[in-house]
C-alpha cells in the first residue's frame, strides 16, 4: 500500500494488512526461532506497534516488510536478553542479514514466504496434536481467526479455546516438532489432516458461523491458495487435486451470492453470469486431472466426489438444467464413502430436486434428530423440502426452527424471509384442507443447494 494512501483509515489498512499476511508473518517468524508460540507473540508485538505508529506516520508502502522488520528487531531483543540462547542470536542475525536498513522487501520473496505458510499447516497439523486442537490452531494461525471466532465456531467458551490454543502451541514446543515439510510416510500421515483443515477455513470463509456477514472472502481465498500451494506439494494425490477443485468451483459463486444491497442471494435464483469463470476453468482443469490420475487407479475419496458434484453446477448455464439426477446418484456414493450427517442432508436436497419432496424428506427422516445439535441446517433443509411439498404451515415452522438456530446475520435475513413467506402462503383462501396449499399452485421458490461441503462439520445448505 503506497505511503501517500495514509490519509485513507491507517485502522482499516492495519486490520486489512494482518488479514492478508499474518500467516506469512507467522509462518518466517516460525521459521526463524523455531518456537510457534514465540512468533505469534513477535507477531502481535509488531501489530501493537503500527496501532500505535501507523496512525501518526502513515501507512507504509509494504506492510508485511514493515511488520517483519518489527517483529525480528523484538526478537532479536528477546534473545539478547535470554543468555543461556545466544545461539539462537545468530540464527536470528543470519535471517535477519547485514542490518535493518538493508531489510530486503519481502515481495520480491514470495516463493519462500509462501512456503513458510505450508510449512505452518504442516506443524499445525502435526500427530501430537489431537483433529480439534489442529484446527483451532491452523484457524488461528493461518486463517487469522480470533479466539472469539474461533470459539463461536466450535461452540465453546472463548476462555475455553484460549487454552486449547495455548495447550496446542505448548504441546507442540514440547513435542521439540521440525518447521520442515514433512516427507514419505510422515507426508502421507498428515495430508488427510491438511487437507481437512483448509477445508474447514474454506468452510468458515464461504458462510460464516457467526457474525454480521454472511461471508469472509478473505479466508475462502486464502484457504483455495492454500489447496493450490498444496497441489505442488502433493501432485499425483487425486484427493489433493479434488480439494482444489472443489474450492475452485465452489469460491467461484461467491460474487453472485449476495446481491447489490447485501442481501444473500441462492443458488437458484443467482445470476450465473456473475460466477467467476476464471475459478470454473482452474477447477475444472483440476478436476480432469485427477480424474486422470484416478483412471490409473488411484485412490479417490470425498475431496474428489464433492468436485464432481459442483461440476455439475458449474456446467448448467441455467438452474433449470442442473442434472439432479446425477448429483443425487453421487451422493449416494458419497454417502457410503464418507458417510455422516451432513452429507446426508445434502443427500436429501439432491434427492428432493431429482425426484420430488418426499423423497427428500424420506432421506431426511432417516437421520438422528441430534446428529448436528442445534445446527440450523436440518430444519432449513426440512423447511424447503415441506415448501416444495406445498405445506407450508409446517415448512414456516422449520424455518422459524432455523432462525432461532443460527448465528450468522445474513442467513438469519434469508431464513426469516422464507419463514414469513410460507406463513402468508399457508394463510391464503385457497389452501386444502389441514391448512396446507396443494402443490400444484406454487411457485418456484430459491432453494437450499445440494453441492456445499460434505463431511465438514458446517455446510453452506443455503447457497
């Protein structure tokens, strides 16, 4: 960001600036002590300190190299003061160079930055740690997320993930765990925990859990780099290359999620035209080539079956030429090789598109009522079915159901919204006896869409 772009807000420029590179930062600061712990730290000090500057001297013209150059200065500072680690000193005075004046721009490093960030996936993901405890630290340090957020995600007390972040970062300085890419059999370990955990950021990114909006572009973006840095990593993997695919094809609606007030917009009812076909064309190139790899006899999984899936979307012009069909068939596979509660609900919009509303609802009944506690998904998931069916009384009270489940502010808007809509239609004069519309005389309504995330523990349902 230029220096003469100081008189815009240094506080919205700060914040933009830690979103963007904090994984970065993180990730050398890693690299350089070898301590995760000590360079958050050495993160944060260095953002206190453009809190405190920025404001008065304006933004600089690189903010990473900015915050860096902070953040090596506080740590040299801290083993200086340390003197059983003067070791460590010229560790960190060999990364750091000749001297802060000759600070180099990080810009002109990017392959090496970049590559501190996968290796921070890896060391989050490490076996020491338990599935949970990677994810909150992967969310915290690389997705950027607060405590807060986290916590909200996971449903749990924001005290209670300070400490199972902390514990997290401690277990990992205990376990004496190598800032390197792993290799062999140790790559092989930890690639499924990757690549759930850039999963689960995309997840957040694309719908929220909490909050005012409905989507963080900032963390789908990242969390789509992250599979394409993973690709280079891993490119003989189908599920790897299904991974990106998947994220391609599913970040590619985003722009024409939400309408020109804010407002959600679904699936159904998006205009197609606004999908980033830049995104369906990575996808898709992704995508044949594991199906490539797969026809070689490779191993395929989730990643792969849920790609296949938003291929489908991505290729009907119209929705009204969406082969439901197809995707409810691979969700039938899906289902038995990565079964689960939310690829069951997904299961059931499919079916309920391809071959009626009972049939969804049939799907949807055989689920345990408490599978996915008080997500709003299976109620909102009911509801479309029940309108779909005509019954409108029943789909208002599902909808009512997930409005009271949700935390997200933009679904809420969504959810409310269809609840008060099939509330006036079920009052109408012409319902049938039981109080309930017949099917014939309704409308086409937007619906929940059936190609969101599968076995993650969150699902965009309402597309």
């Amino acid at each position: 960001m230029p220096a003469e772009d100081s008189a815009d807000d240094p506080a919205e420029a700060i914040v933009a600036a830690w979103r963007a590179e904090s994984a970065r930062l993180v990730g050398a600061l890693t690299r350089m002590t070898r301590d995760v712990e000590l360079a958050e730290d050495l993160a944060q000090d260095a953002l206190v300190s453009a809190l405190e500057q920025w404001p008065t001297t304006g933004v600089p013209k690189n903010p990473i190299a900015w915050l860096m150059t902070i953040a090596k200065r506080r740590g040299i500072d801290h083993f200086r003061r340390a003197d059983s680690l003067r070791r460590k000193i010229e560790q960190v005075e060999y990364a750091r160079g000749v001297g802060d004046e000759q600070m180099p721009d990080l810009a002109g490093q990017v392959d090496y930055v970049e590559d501190d960030v996968l290796r921070l996936i890896f060391l989050s993901c490490h076996p020491c740690l338990t599935a949970e405890s990677r994810a909150a630290l992967t969310l915290r340090l690389v997705g950027g997320l607060t405590t807060a957020e986290i916590a909200r995600g996971f449903l749990v007390t924001e005290s209670t993930m300070g400490q199972r972040i902390s514990r997290a970062k401690k277990t990992l300085s205990a376990a004496h765990a190598e800032f390197e890419l792993p290799t062999g059999v140790e790559r092989a370990r930890r690639l499924d925990d990757v690549m759930a955990v850039i999963y689960l950021i995309f997840n957040e990114g694309y719908t929220a859990t909490s909050g005012q909006e409905w989507m963080r572009p900032d963390l789908a973006s990242e969390a789509t780099r992250l599979a394409r840095m993973l690709v280079d990593v891993a490119p003989h993997e189908p599920e790897v290359l299904g991974l990106q695919a998947l994220l391609e094809l599913q970040g590619s609606r985003m722009p024409a999620r939400l309408n020109e007030h804010g407002t959600p917009v679904l699936l159904e009812a998006q205009d197609r035209t606004r999908w980033d076909q830049s995104l369906i064309r990575r996808g898709m190139a992704a995508l044949e080539q594991a199906e490539r790899l797969a026809a070689r006899g490779k191993a395929v999984g989730k990643y792969f079956l849920q790609a296949l899936i938003g291929a489908q979307h991505a290729r009907a012009k119209r929705a009204e030429d969406t082969d439901w069909r197809r995707i409810a068939a691979l969700y039938d596979v899906l289902a038995d090789a990565a079964p689960g509660p939310v690829v069951e609900v997904n299961r059931a919009v499919a079916h309920g598109r391809a071959f009626g509303p009972d049939a969804g609802l049939a799907v949807l009944e055989g689920l345990d009522a408490g599978a996915l506690g008080d997500s709003p998904l299976v109620p909102s998931v009911r509801g479309d079915l029940l309108e779909r069916a005509g019954l409108h009384a029943r789909a208002s009270e599902a909808f009512a159901e997930a409005v009271a489940r949700t935390r997200n502010e933009g679904e809420r808007t969504v959810l409310q919204a269809r609840a008060e809509l099939n509330l006036s239609r079920a009052s109408r004069p012409t319902e049938v006896s039981g109080g309930e519309e017949p099917a014939c005389d309704r409308q086409p309504r937007p619906r929940p869409d059936a190609d969101g995330p599968g076995p993650g523990r969150r699902t965009p349902a309402d597309d």
